[in-house]
C-alpha cells in the first residue's frame, strides 16, 4: 500500500463512520417522532386507518343484511295480503 493510500482509507473509514453514525441517529430521531404523535394521537378520539376499514366492512355487510331482510318482508307482507283476501 502506497503512503498516499493510508491517510485516504482514513479519511473513507471516518465518513463511513460519521454516515453510520447518521443513520443510526435518523432512526432514533424518527422513533422518538413517532412516540410523540402517537402519544398526542391519543388524547383524541381518533380512528386508524385499518379500524376505519373494518368498520366500513361492517357497515356494508350490515346494509346487504338490511336489505335482504327489507325485501324477504316485502315477501311475506306480499303473501300475507293473498290469503287474508
């Protein structure tokens, strides 16, 4: 290894260093970003995404239900009114 070499491994060894070190930094900046907006979130009556789902799936199945209930009495109601006359 030539001496010009050495002092250029430093150098790359020590910004690889300082990225890692960035990284690791991002990271902990984000989870401690993330812990405080979940913390604010809830003290508010807020919703997720994934539950908001859920219950709009739930909300459409209860409707077919309804409407297949309406319509089966429409039926009934039909057949009733045939042999009361």
């Amino acid at each position: 290894m030539s001496d010009n070499q050495q002092p250029l491994d430093d150098i790359a060894e020590k910004i690889a260093g300082g990225i890692r070190m960035l990284g690791g930094l991002k990271q902990g900046a984000e989870a401690q970003v993330r812990s405080i907006v979940e913390n604010a979130l809830s003290q508010f009556d807020v919703v997720t995404h994934e539950r908001m789902q859920v219950q709009e799936a739930m909300l459409r199945k209860a409707k077919e239900e309804l409407h297949a209930l309406d319509s089966r009495v429409a039926e009934l109601e039909a057949q009733l009114k045939k042999l009361s006359h």
